[in-house]
C-alpha cells in the first residue's frame, strides 16, 4: 500500500505540472484573435480553397455548400482535388458547384515517397495559380458564413503566416461524445495552443481542417514538398512554417463555427481514426511506444486505483499508508478530471463524464497499442482503400 501511495502521490504532483506549467493546454480559450475594428485593408487578400477529396461523394452535399457560400469581400476560388475516389465525388462537386466559383481538378496516383493527402493538397496547390491566401480544408468540415473573412483578418493584421482553427468535431451518439472531446484534449496536450501561438517557442502544430496559409511564406519554404511524406500533414505543416528558416508566426485555436460534419456512428470509426496515425506520432519507436502506454497508466489509471484502494483500506483499519494513498490518489483523480472541463463544456456534455477519463484514456491506450501492431503487419496508416508505405516522414 506504502509503493502505490509512493506512485499515486508522484502521480498527482505531475498532475499539478499539467495544470500550472504545460501551456493551459486543458483551457478552452485561445479563440481567434481579436482585431481592431477599424483594420481595413484597400484590397482584401485573394484567397483558394483548396480541398483535398477522396470517396466523399455522400458528405460533400452537408458541407461544400458552406464554403462556396462565404460572405467574403475579397476574391475566393474553391478547388475540390478528387484524390482517386471511385464514388462519384468529383460528380457531386461539379454539381453543387454549378454556377459558383468552384473548380475540379483530379490528383494521379501519389508519386513515390508521397503521402496521399499531401499529395492531393500539392495538386491544389499547383492548380491555385496566384492568390495571397491558400486554405486548406478537409471535405468534411462545414463553415459558418463569416468564418474566412474572420480568418484573414487575423492572419493579415497580425502578420500570421498560419491561422488555424481545431473543427468541433461530431459528437451526437454515444461513442463520439465519449471517444471525440478525450481525442480534442489529447491533441492539446501534445501541443498546447499557447505554446503554439508563441513566437520563437519550438512547439508547432495546426488543425488539418482549417488551415489559412499565405502563400508567399509557403513557397519560401518549398512548399509541400518537404513533408510529401507526412501523415499527420497538419503537425508537419506546422512545424514546417515555424521552424527555421521561415520562422513565421503560426496560431492554433478553438472555435465552434467550424464543424466536422463526419460521423461515427460506432467504435470501429474512432478507433481508425486514432489508430490509423497513432504509431506514427511516435515516430515508430517502440521505446516511445512503452514509454508512452507507461505514461498513461500511470497518470491516468494509478490514481483511480490508489484513490479506491486506499478508502477500501480505510475501511477495514489499515492505517495511515492506506490514509496516504486514498488522499494522493483522489487528488490525482480529481486534478484530471477538472482539467478535462473545459474541453467538455466546449462541447456541451454534462462535467460528470469527467471522471470516466481514466477509462477513456486506458481505451485510447490501446488504440496506440493497436497502432503500433498495424504498423508490424504492414497496415500503418490504412484509409480508404490506400496503406501508406511505412517510413521516417517528415513532421
């Protein structure tokens, strides 16, 4: 009893490094900068669209309308880049396009040592011609009428090369409202928007939904062609901009005007999602591997454990070890569950589920487990159709 209040205690101390010292990654509150309301520029940047498709013929229809529909006062062109789908998704498209400012243009197969979406995205890209703006944004995300012109007046007027916004994801039945605010709040975690938001400070990452990037400063860096073997492109675009040489000032924040319309509408959906790049996170080191499922057991399950232990020890006279461990365990526990709040809050569920965290993350633990296990079978990065050869990418 002695050993685990030892832990639980060591547990709980970390927890109060999460919350004081990591970026208030666990707040909710790093929402679009605000701009003066008397910034105006003479011309408003000109900005492309850029949307990399493949088999999403039956989504396009719930949310391209949103993005053709863009009360933006500067000159905005659409490009869909029909990634190899065999749906009818580039059919979909020139149909709700008709009449608006939306072109289709087909990606070939990726060339070798090219991820797939990246590669769809370099095709837009190409295909964008001159333009001040580009943003990227995936086939299932749907905006509301105001979102772009807020976009570039926070990147032009604060000299943002990246403005990136996470997308509230679905989160209507059961398992997205367990599985999706956890996945938002790991994300975070990993990088903390406001070390993101700060200039000179080495975490970099963006939102793969909703990306704005000036063009000039992407082709300064070469474009898309130092991480073509991304899979998790948006981390890799992030570190790409910020990082030497183009040391550009980058944001990531929360919003609720860009939403995911994708469902999942069980498990089997969430757990590809997360273990489809997982692995890969970890740069296929199976000493990160055992180091991170480590790590999650001991800040997520030993103080449950030690909490519920140590109360059960209470109650039958086991004396002040058993003391210790229930106190340094529910302090753990509940230093966790206040943390994952806002994220909760952020998506409209109810604070109880909060101490079910424990649980989620043990289950997102062995997502990456399963990752790990794809990868050595030669299915890492498995979606749609298209396994990703595995290798060293850039991130």
């Amino acid at each position: 009893m002695l050993v685990l209040a030892g832990v639980a205690l060591l547990a709980a101390l970390a927890w109060v490094y999460l919350l004081a010292g990591r970026g208030g990654f666990w707040r909710t509150d790093q929402r679009l900068p605000p701009v003066d309301p008397r910034w105006a520029p003479e011309r408003w940047p000109s900005v492309v669209a850029v949307v990399p498709a493949r088999d999403e013929a039956a989504i396009l229809p719930h949310t391209l309308p949103s993005l053709l529909a863009q009360d933006y006062p500067g000159e905005l062109a659409v490009l869909l880049v029909d990634d190899g789908s065999t749906d009818g998704t580039a059919d979909v498209a020139a149909a709700l396009g008709r009449d608006r400012p939306l072109r289709v243009v087909r990606a070939g197969p990726p060339p070798a040592g090219w991820a797939g979406k990246v590669h769809a995205m370099a095709t837009g890209l190409e295909a964008a011609g001159e333009c001040d703006y580009v943003l990227f944004t995936d086939a299932d995300i749907g905006y509301a009428a105001y979102t772009l012109a807020e976009l570039v007046r926070a990147a032009a007027a604060g000299d943002r090369a990246l403005v990136s916004q996470m997308a509230l994801l679905r989160a209507d039945n059961g398992w997205e409202r367990l599985i999706v605010p956890a996945f938002v709040y790991f994300f975070a975690q990993l990088y903390p928007f406001r070390w993101v938001n700060r200039p000179g400070a080495r975490t970099a990452a963006a939102a793969g939904g909703c990306m704005l990037v000036r063009r000039a400063t992407l082709a300064a860096a070469g474009g898309l062609a130092p991480i073509r073997g991304a899979r998790i492109d948006d981390v890799a675009l992030g570190r790409l901009l910020k990082r030497p040489p183009s040391r550009a000032h980058c944001w990531l924040g929360f919003t609720t005007e860009v939403r995911s319309r994708r469902p999942y509408p069980r498990l089997a959906g969430l757990w590809d999602m997360i273990a489809r790049s997982a692995y890969v996170q970890l740069r296929y080191s199976p000493v990160l591997l055992g180091l991170t499922l480590l790590g999650l057991l001991w800040l997520y399950a030993v103080p449950p454990v030690a909490g519920l232990a140590g109360l059960a020890g209470l109650a039958t006279g086991a004396g002040s070890a058993a003391a210790w461990c229930a106190a340094a365990g529910l302090a753990g526990w509940l230093l966790m569950s206040v943390s994952f709040l806002p994220v909760l809050r952020l998506y409209r569920l109810g604070g109880w589920r909060a101490p079910v965290l424990p649980g989620i993350a043990l289950l997102y633990a062995a997502m990456t487990a399963d990752s790990a296990r794809r990868h050595y079978a030669g299915r890492g990065g498995e979606w749609k159709g298209r396994t990703v050869p595995a290798g060293r990418q850039a991130q």
